[in-house]
C-alpha cells in the first residue's frame, strides 16, 4: 500500500473516530440536560435506566448507574451474539456514553453555572416540559445521526432487536428496534404512572426520528424519473436537449401484453419537476412515468 493510501486511510480512521465521540457526547448531553431530569420514557438505554430506577427504587441505583451496567450488559451480548465486527462498531459509544452521561449530570447541579442548564418546573410551568421533550430529541437524534456519519454505532437496545432477528431471521429489523422501543414506552407509563410525562417521552422519541432521518440520510433535492413510451429515442432527446441531463435505456417487458418496451431513466434536481412532465406530456401524453425522490446521488453532474 502505497504511502499516500495509508494517509488517506489514516485520516478517515480520525474523522470517523471524532465524529463518533461528537455524536456519543452529543447523545449523552442531550439525555442528561433534557430527559433523564424529568423522567421522560423516550426508549433505548436511557428510557430503561429511568423506568428501572423507578421500579428498584434503590438509592445506590441511580440512573446514570443503571445506564453504566446496561450499556456494558448489552455490549457483551452483542459481542457473543452478533460477533466482534459489530461489538468493535459500538466499543467507542460503550465507553465515552456512560462517561459523558456522568459528566453532564453534574450540569444539573443549581450550583454548577449559577444553574443555567437547569429548566425549572417551579419558574417556568409546563412549558419547561415541552421543551425539555423537544430538545431532548434535537440533540439525541443530532448524537446519534452524527454518530452513524462516523461510522460508529450508538449500540443500546438495538443490540437486543439485532439479536432476535439474528435467530428469527423472518423478522425485519426495523420492526423489531421500534417493538422493543415501543414496550420500554409501556412500561414507563406503568412505572411513571403519569400519562403527561409518557405522551412527552413519546413526542421526544418523534423528534429524535425526524432529525436523525434530516441529518443522517438528508435531502438531496433530487429526483428519478423511469418512463416507459412507445416514442423512447424523441424523449430522450428532448430531455437532454432541454433539460442538459443524460438518459439510461433499459429494455423492459409488459407483464399482462408481452410487448419489449424501451424504458428510460434520468435523475434530474427538483428545480426540473415541472419542466420533464411537461417534456412528457407534450412528446407522449400516454406515457408510464414513475418518479421518486434519490437519497444521494454521486458522479458526473452531481455530488464528488
């Protein structure tokens, strides 16, 4: 390998390294300043500390404690179970996670900062609540999509749905991650027994998901168009003259009438929508036209 790959690969390695620890300390802020202080079950490692300290009610177990021996619990599980690649992927979330998550607690602290981080029911009402659920979701989402950008893992209870898909392979891993999430909810309605704090916990978990889906897998503002006319080659001919983006044909058979078909594919910016449907209708009104949103797309024209 030459010298300037090994570089290459070197500098990767630490970007990916920093924005894993980022993402975790990110994640770990997040949970400690907005969730953990008011009890909100919004799933994962930090919903199953607070519902089992409420549960335990042992004073030695505090939550930051729980998610200690959690955290380590389910990294062992997943290391045995879903092999060392995987455990390798969250070893650095495992680590700097409960670390950060004792650090940041002590903001809490009416002493630490003259109590800035502190959002008091008493001084603000509920709407100290609603913003703790919302915030609590920018920046756990923000931690964990930071995180997956490095490559890294955030682990958790995501371990467990991994590894009942790993023996029940009929099972999509999704549904599983959002089953496991959706019953630590439950139970922390049943442990919490206050139905605000849970619908909060679940506002806070729709908040997550939406940033981590903006941040990690984003918008590109482009879409697909895959048509199907019988007027293929003056199509696309009109689409690359007016529209400057290259076509891809692809030979296609009707299922019902049997007839081989051209189809044509152009991934096109959102600012050209318009303009290909009316490319469309004024070439071939009768087209097949399918069109959908690209995550990403990379190569000449677009993204390096």
């Amino acid at each position: 390998m030459s010298l300037k790959k090994q570089q290459k690969r070197a500098l990767i390695l630490a970007k990916n390294i920093a924005l894993t620890i980022i993402g975790t300390l990110t994640l770990a802020f997040g949970s400690s300043i907005f969730i953990i202080p008011f009890d909100l079950v919004c799933g994962g490692v930090t919903g199953t500390a607070i519902v089992l300290n409420r549960l335990l009610s042992i004073p030695a177990l505090s939550v930051s404690t729980l998610i200690t021996i959690l955290t380590w619990a389910l990294f062992f599980v997943g290391l045995f179970v879903l092999g060392r690649s995987f455990a390798l992927k969250t070893l650095l979330s495992s680590i700097i996670y409960p670390i950060g998550i004792s650090f940041f607690s002590r903001f809490t602290d009416p002493d630490f900062f003259g109590g800035f981080f502190i959002l008091e029911a008493e001084r603000y009402g509920q709407i100290s609540l609603i913003l703790a659920a919302l915030f609590g979701g920018v920046f756990i989402g923000a931690g964990c999509a930071i995180t997956f950008l490095g490559g890294g893992s955030t682990g958790g209870t995501d371990i467990i749905a991994f590894s009942i898909c790993k023996f029940v392979r009929s099972l999509r891993s999704s549904y599983v991650i959002f089953a496991v999430d959706a019953l630590i909810i439950i139970f922390g309605m049943f442990a919490l027994k206050n139905l605000v704090l849970s619908l909060l916990g679940i506002l806070s978990a729709f908040v997550t998901a939406i940033v981590i889906d903006k941040l990690f897998l984003g918008e590109s503002g482009a879409f697909i168009a895959q048509i199907v006319s019988d007027k293929s080659g003056e199509l696309s001919e009109r689409i690359i003259e007016a529209l400057e983006r290259t076509t891809t044909f692809f030979d296609v058979t009707g299922g019902y009438s049997k007839n081989g078909k051209k189809l044509i594919m152009v991934s096109f910016p959102k600012e050209q929508y318009v303009e290909l449907i009316r490319i469309i209708n004024q070439v071939d009104s009768r087209a097949f036209v399918t069109i959908h949103r690209a995550h990403e797309i990379r190569g000449e024209g677009w993204n390096k």
